[in-house]
C-alpha cells in the first residue's frame, strides 16, 4: 500500500451548472405564462358566456342551445372591451401593482424633487389615503347592497366596491399602522398568514367577479335593446316555401304566388338574429319585447331562404349612435 492519500474527486466546474438553472429559470418563466395565459382565457369564456347568455335571453333564447363554442364564447368577450373600459382596467391592474410593492415613504425635502417627482408624491398621497379609507369604501358597497331593488343596471357598483374596498385593505399602506408592533413576534403572525391575506383577496376575487358578471350582463342586455330597436338595419330574410307557413307577426307579409310555382309562398318583412348550422332564427320588423316572436326556421328542399341587406336609412337615435 502506498502511504500517500488517494486525491479526491476534482469537483465539476462552476460553469457546468448555469445551463441547469437557466433551464430551471425559462421553464419557470413558461410556466407563470402559461398559467396567466389559461386564467386569462377562462375569465374571457366566462365573461363571454354572460354577455351573450344576456343578450340573446333578451330574444328568449338560450345561448347554450345556439351551440357557441368555447372560442366563440371567449371571442364574444371582446364586446365587453370599450375605450372607457381598458383605460380603467389599465389603471386598476398599475395602481394594484404600485399598492402591493411600494415601499413607506421617506421624508424628502421638496427642492430636491422635480416636477416628475412631486407628481408621483402627491398620487402616492392620494393612493395612500384611499388605501387607508378602505373601510369607507367597504360600508359604501354594503348600503348599495342595501339599495339593491332601486339600483336596476348600476347593481354591479355595490359588489365591485366591496371587492375594491377588501383589495385596499390588503395594501402596505393600509396595514402600515396596524403592523407597526408585529416586527417583534414574526412567529406569531405566521399561523395566521392564510386568515389574514390568503382570505381577503380570494374573498375579493369573488366579489370582484360578481361585479363583472353583473355589469357584462347590463351590456349585453342594453346592446340587445339597441339591436331591437335597430332591427330595421339588420340582414333582410325573405322565405320561399312550397307550403304555406304558420307564421304571423307585425310587419311580416305572405304572398301567394299560384299553384304553378314551385315555391308558391313568399315570405317578407323578416330580419335574421344569427344563423346556426342551417337553422335560422328571424325577427319580424314589428318586433317587440313584451310580445314579439323569435321565429326559428330549418333550412331544407322544401323551403329556401335569401338574404339581402338590410336597410342602411337613419331610423332614429339608434342608428345614429351606430
């Protein structure tokens, strides 16, 4: 045996790990992607849902039996996107992110600051206090809550400040006061970690999303009114049918044609909703809410449909808002 010690094990150089954790890092990146990606898609599909199950209900039909698709339903969301809508949400998702990772502010004098500087200062003021006033804002949507029969399209206001008012709530600045005294037990506050944040904001996101689905459900219902009273303007229908149809409404007009045509019934005065796998779902000029029929017509040998364009004259204050 030799007296001299076997060397040991040259370790593997340095470099050899930063593949492995640059790896680790773009899966994890891929992975927080794809996750918002689905929540994303999930919250278009609901939001889509609701706006459509409210804008065809409004027709007494049921957007479930149109069959809609999972990609017609999250498309259908995009009506919710207004101008109005994406300056709120855009400011609502950097104020969210300013309120959870701003830091307390420290005392600066104001000849140090410019012009920039003093702006973003007095925002935070104005953040910070809205952010403390949380609890307002919290008993402002539970009296809407308590005006619920009076507030008719607006309902959607009371659960969106509830959430608004919880998600503030959760903010440093607005825990700044009470955890003054928690640095010293950190153990203590630990148990409580899930009541105390985990909670609130799931209890938020509900609220959040009552809110959403209310105010989707308004839309829909007010552009299917807006429909109706535009109707005028929609695709014209004319059937042509070889026997006579048991269709009757205000503005629709059959005409017999003789017994030596093969359609002998024609059919006007119709205007189509939306067309699902050859079955068509027409709307009489007359139509109304309270009695108005929604026709539903297959297409087949012995009837065929045509449609034409409909009108494109001003028909009132609808159209011109269009």
């Amino acid at each position: 045996m030799s007296g001299n010690p076997a060397p040991p094990p040259s370790a593997p150089p340095a470099a050899s790990f930063a593949p492995a954790g640059e790896e680790r890092t773009a899966a994890g990146l891929l992975g927080i992607v794809v996750a918002q990606a689905s929540f994303l898609v999930a919250i278009m599909y609901f939001l889509g849902a609701v706006y459509m199950t409210a804008y065809y209900s409004y027709f007494r039909l049921d957007s479930f039996g149109l069959g809609l698709g999972f990609a017609e339903m999250a498309i259908q969301s995009l009506n919710v996107v207004t101008a109005p809508t994406a300056i709120v949400c855009v400011l609502a998702v950097l104020i969210a992110r300013h309120l959870a990772t701003a830091s307390a502010p420290t005392t600066q004098s104001d000849t140090d600051e410019d012009g920039q500087e003093r702006l973003i200062r007095t925002l935070e003021s104005a953040l910070r206090a809205v952010a403390r006033a949380h609890l307002y804002i919290v008993g402002s949507g539970l009296a809407l809550l308590l005006l619920w029969p009076w507030l008719g399209a607006f309902r959607w206001t009371a659960p969106l400040l509830l959430g608004a008012g919880v998600l503030l709530g959760q903010s440093p600045w607005a825990r700044s006061r009470a955890t003054d005294g928690d640095a010293a037990a950190p153990s203590a506050a630990a148990p409580s970690r899930t009541w105390s944040r985990a909670v609130p904001v799931f209890t938020a996101g509900l609220l959040v999303m009552w809110g959403l689905s209310l105010a989707t459900g308004a839309l829909g219902e007010q552009e299917a009114r807006q429909a109706a009273a535009n109707l005028v303007r929609h695709p014209a229908v004319v059937l042509w049918s070889t026997d006579r149809l048991s269709l009757a409404g205000p503005g629709l007009e059959v005409k017999d044609l003789g017994a030596k045509a093969h359609y002998r019934y024609r059919y006007t005065g119709l205007r189509r909703l939306i067309e699902r796998n050859g079955r068509y779902y027409l709307l009489p000029l007359g139509w109304t809410y309270r009695t108005g029929p929604t026709y539903v017509i297959q297409d087949g040998g012995d009837l065929r449909v045509e449609l034409f364009p409909g009108t494109q004259e001003e028909c009132g204050a609808w159209c011109t808002e269009g």
